[in-house]
C-alpha cells in the first residue's frame, strides 16, 4: 500500500493491521513520533489525519491509506502548525521534549479545527500527558497563540536563552 506523509508518497509493506506508529517509525524512519503507551492514553504518538489529531499507536495502517498523514517532521509546512512549534520555543515549554511532538501535533489539530478555544476546549483537546509537568507552559502558549502571540515578553525570552547558549558555546546541546 501507499501512504501519503507530510506530502510525500511511501510505499508501505507492513501488514494492514500493523500500528500507524510502528510503520511511521520502524518501517520509514520517521522517529520523531513517540512510543508512550501503545494503549491510546499518553498522547505521545499522535499525528495528524486529515488535520485532525489520532493516536498513531491504536491506528491501523490500511485505515490510512490514501489519506493525508503529518507528523512533527512535517508539522510546519502547515500554518498553524508553524506558529505552534514558534510559539513552543519561544516559551521554552520542552524539558525532556519525550512527549513534546505529540504535544505539538494536538495543539496544531485544536487551532486548526478551532482558531478560538476557549479554556475548556484546551483542556479537553490537550489531554496529552507529560511526566515533566510542562501542563502550565502548555496552556499558557496556546493562550498566547489563541491571542496572536507569541507576546513580545515570550520572544524576549527565547532571544536571551539563545544568547546564553551561544555564551556556552552549546556545551549543554
Ligand atoms: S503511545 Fe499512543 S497514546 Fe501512548
Ligand atoms: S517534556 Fe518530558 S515528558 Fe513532557
């Protein structure tokens, strides 16, 4: 079968009942997607189909052939997914980063589907977890971004905690 990835066209020979996310990361290397659970409780393995947010870990691959997958590798082609993965460094939200792909790929399905979230809708669309407790970050960047940011006060951070890696030299890369 054939699967249309960020784009891009693979062939695929895995079985049709294979997990969308041992294909995505075994089969075709595309390793930014992440095994948490494999049960569809984490988050940690979502993609986008169609534009909307799914767990790749409970997703057969023959039920996506012929539709439009994204990963994080692929997130910021599209727009909102842009703005989202901008928004996530400006506010420094990873600490581990292990979740931090499915964290974006979520955030990205809820402004696409709905540019005004209102504070429930976050929470009941951002269910991902993080064992690093980023939640608060997390909230607060798609507020930002629901309200056109990243705010000049997340870009003055970024642009210092880049200044003091560079002072570093990337020692702590
Ligand atoms: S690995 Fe898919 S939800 Fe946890
Ligand atoms: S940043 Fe470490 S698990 Fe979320």
């Amino acid at each position: 079968m054939e699967l249309e990835i960020n784009g891009k066209s693979y062939p695929v020979e895995s079985d049709a009942d294979t997990p969308l996310l041992w294909v995505l990361r075994d089969e075709l290397g595309l390793t930014g997607t992440k095994y948490g659970c494999g049960i569809a409780q984490c988050g940690a393995c979502s993609v986008l189909l169609d534009g909307r947010v799914i767990r790749s870990c409970v997703t057969p691959v023959a039920g996506v052939a012929g539709r439009k997958i994204t990963t994080i590798e692929g997130v910021e082609d599209d727009p909102a997914g842009r703005r989202v993965v901008a928004a996530w460094v400006a506010h420094q939200v990873p600490q581990c980063g292990y979740c931090q792909s499915g964290q974006v790929m979520a955030a990205t399905s809820l402004l696409k589907q709905s540019p005004q979230p209102g504070d429930d809708e976050i929470a009941a669309v951002m269910t991902n977890l993080c064992r690093c407790g980023t939640y608060n970050a997390i909230h607060a960047t798609v507020r930002d971004l629901v309200n056109g940011g990243p705010s000049p006060e997340a870009e003055k951070a970024r642009a210092e905690a880049a200044r003091a890696s560079n002072r570093d030299g990337g020692a702590h890369a």
